[in-house]
C-alpha cells in the first residue's frame, strides 16, 4: 500500500487514494481506529452520517489535531442520503 497515490482535485489540492473506511465498524472500537490510523500516516477518512460513529471518529480526531495533523491536512470523505437533505 502506498500513501503516495494521489487525486489532483480541480482546487489543486491532492487527496490520498487510500483512504480509512469507518463502515461496519463495532461500537467502541472506530475512535482508536482513527487515532491509529492518522498516527500512521493516513489523511483521507471515507465517514457516512449512517454508520452511527460520528461521535467515536470526532473523539479520535481531537486527540489528533492538532498534536499529530492539522485539520486542513486531512481529507473527510462523507455521504448524504437524498432522503437526508431537508434535515
């Protein structure tokens, strides 16, 4: 696996290919997950409002930020249900 492939967007920044995936993950364990994994080198989280661990992910992330990464260096990748944007 490689942290060097990247996606040049149309703003010119480059997002990371790989990113961490929050899917399926069980209840108590995403908030370590994420800490590891921005430790580690990641900077794209792919995150949907229907995975239920919002509140696990935002804890990692204030433990992270801005002691490992700033918040401008990681890439949140999220999901919105049609259903959702009324809400």
């Amino acid at each position: 696996m490689s942290f060097k492939k990247v996606i040049k967007l149309n703003t010119g920044a480059s997002i990371p290919e790989i990113g961490l995936g929050t899917w399926l993950s069980q209840p108590n364990e995403v908030e370590n997950t994420v800490e590891i994994a921005v430790c580690n080198g990641y900077r794209h989280l792919d995150l949907a409002r229907i995975y239920r661990n919002q509140d696990e992910v935002g804890r990692a992330l204030k433990k992270v930020i801005p002691s490992v990464v700033t918040r401008e260096q990681l890439f949140i990748t999220s999901k919105l249900w049609n259903c959702s944007h009324q809400q």
